[in-house]
C-alpha cells in the first residue's frame, strides 16, 4: 500500500498532462467501482442501477455550485454530492430490503429507476440542463476561503483530490470488510436464511451497506466535477452496465479488483479506441467475454488462487522434506 501511495504521489512529475487527467479519471472510475463491489462482491446484491448514485452525485456538486456563489461553496457541494445519494440510497434500500425484494427482483427495479431518473434530469432542462449536459456554474475551488485558493480544475488539483479519494475509499473499505459487520455482511452473502436464524437483522445490515457504497459512489460522481462532463450518460443504463464489466474482470469480493478491472478496460478502451476505430468495442467484448468464461473470479482473483496453489504446493514439500529428515 504504501509503494501504491509513492507511485501515487510522483506520478504527475514523471508523466505528461494529459496522462495525469487520465489517471484522474481512471481513480474516480475506480471509486466507482469500488462502491459497487462492497455491494455486489461482499452483500450478493446486484445493483443494475448503480449508475444512479454516481449521476446524481455528479448533479448535486453541480447544481449546488451554479446556485450558490459564496466563498466555499465547493465544500458545500461535496457534500451535497454525497447526502443526496445517501438518502436516495436510504429510501430505496428500506423500502425494497424491509419490503423483501432481491436476488433479479431488485436488479429489474434498480434498471427500471435508471431510465425514470434519465428521463427526469433530461425534461428539467431548466436545471439540469437536458441533454447537453450541465454547464454555467462557476469554476469549484479548492483551499481556505478568503485566504487562498486554486482551481478544482487544475491537474495536480483534479488528480490529487481523486488519489486521496481512492485511497480513502479503499482504506475505509478494507476496514469495513475486515469488522464484525463486514463478516456478518458476507454470511449474509453466502446464506441469507441461516444468517437472519442466527440472529442477524438482515434488512438492515444490507441497507447500511447499500447506503454506505451509493455515498461512495455519490462521492465518486462529485470527483468526477474536474475530470469530466456532467450528463445524462452519467445516470444511463450504459454507465451501470460499464461499472459491472470493470468489477467483474477485476474480480468481485477482492476490493483493489475493482480499480483494477477500471483501470485494464479503461486504458484498453482509450488505446483501441485510437487504433481500431471501428472494431475497438468488440475487441473489448470479446476479451470481457473471455474473462468471465475462463477467469471467473477475475484477474485479482486468478493470481490469488495461483498464489495460493504454489504456496500449498511449497508447504507439501516442506512436510515431504521434514517427513523424510525424520525417517
């Protein structure tokens, strides 16, 4: 972690630009991912709807930004960008975890709500600008009000504010995962009916971490301010469709997976893009269509079950070896 942290930090001193910006955005799609996993790789719920928290997250820095103009009011867009998801997130998992609803139940009803909260930020276009995007709020500024400041848009600011938070977010993930509700999560995953008769309130463990990955992902969308274009893609069937292919080639239940298969596909999708026109996204395909039948666990968990095959291979010799030093 801390060689990830060093790589991290010196990595615009070695590196142009417009690599940073990319990075940039590769980290906050990695957040982004990262959200998702908590919920599908360590709870079992699948979100076809993620897209949503992400988009509105996103919307709320956004429109916060264009209708406040104070000193500061970047840091009240931050966190506007991830309240707004944590009560969107809030409600919809308590009326749908207390009401019983999951396994390809849930994931029709979060698909459905991508196309409802699409349509409703492309027909208020007075606010949210429609379909061409957000635009006419001022520049979001970092630093001490009144004192100094720089723009959220320059890229050292737009890449260490994205670093920080995929650090972050992985830090307290891994916290998470590693607790006794993070245990008591992933029993749920793996069987529901013998968890909630042992005593667990199932329903609620799912919303709180269904509440806790959509803030993050809320968070991921406000990162998103410096490094993108605010627009209805962000909230499109598209985008939760994208988040689940990097998860799912990066490896599920892992956590570091999920910026992994973000930042693979993600740089494949850039070079192939620019050498194969027109073929670039069925390379893609393919390729994602090979992990899934031939590494099903992902890259990250291929070289862990790799690691794990030589290190019992090694320990096997060891017992051999004091077996026979003993006979």
């Amino acid at each position: 972690m801390l060689a990830i942290i060093i790589v991290l930090a010196a990595f615009p001193y070695f590196f142009s630009n417009y690599q940073t910006s990319l990075l940039a955005k590769f980290l906050v799609f990695g957040i982004f991912a990262l959200s998702l996993d908590l919920i599908w790789g360590y709870s079992g719920v699948v979100n076809f709807g993620h897209a949503i928290f992400f988009g509105c997250g996103a919307y709320a820095a956004g429109i916060t930004l264009k209708y406040t103009g104070f000193d500061g009011a970047t840091y009240l867009a931050i966190a506007a960008g991830v309240v707004l998801p944590v009560l969107l997130a809030a409600f919809l998992g308590y009326m749908l975890f207390y009401g019983k609803v999951s396994g390809v139940f849930f994931g029709v009803v979060t698909l459905a709500l991508t196309g409802a909260v699409q349509s409703i930020i492309i027909v208020n276009s007075d606010i949210t600008g429609g379909l061409n995007g957000l635009y006419g709020y001022p520049t979001p500024t970092l630093g001490w009000p009144g004192l100094w400041s720089v723009s959220w848009y320059h890229p050292l600011a737009a890449y260490y504010t994205a670093a920080v938070g995929a650090v972050g977010c992985y830090l307290l993930s891994r916290w998470l995962v590693h607790s006794d509700f993070g245990r008591g999560i992933q029993a749920v995953r793996e069987n529901e009916e013998r968890a909630e008769f042992l005593g667990y309130d199932v329903p609620k463990m799912k919303l709180i971490i269904f509440t806790i990955a959509c803030g993050m992902a809320g968070l991921s969308g406000v990162l998103y301010l410096p490094v993108g274009f605010v627009s209805p893609d962000l909230v499109a069937v598209t985008m939760s469709a994208s988040v689940l292919v990097w998860v799912a080639v990066g490896g599920r239940g892992t956590l570091v997976g999920a910026f992994v298969g973000t930042l693979l596909v993600n740089y494949l999708q850039t070079v192939l893009s620019d050498n194969f026109v027109a073929y670039w996204l069925l390379i893609v395909g393919v390729f994602f269509i090979l992990v899934v039948i031939f590494w099903p666990g992902g890259i990250v968990g291929l070289v862990r079950a790799r690691f794990a095959r030589t290190t019992a291979d090694v320990d096997a010799v060891n017992v051999g070896t004091r077996w026979v030093a003993s006979c």
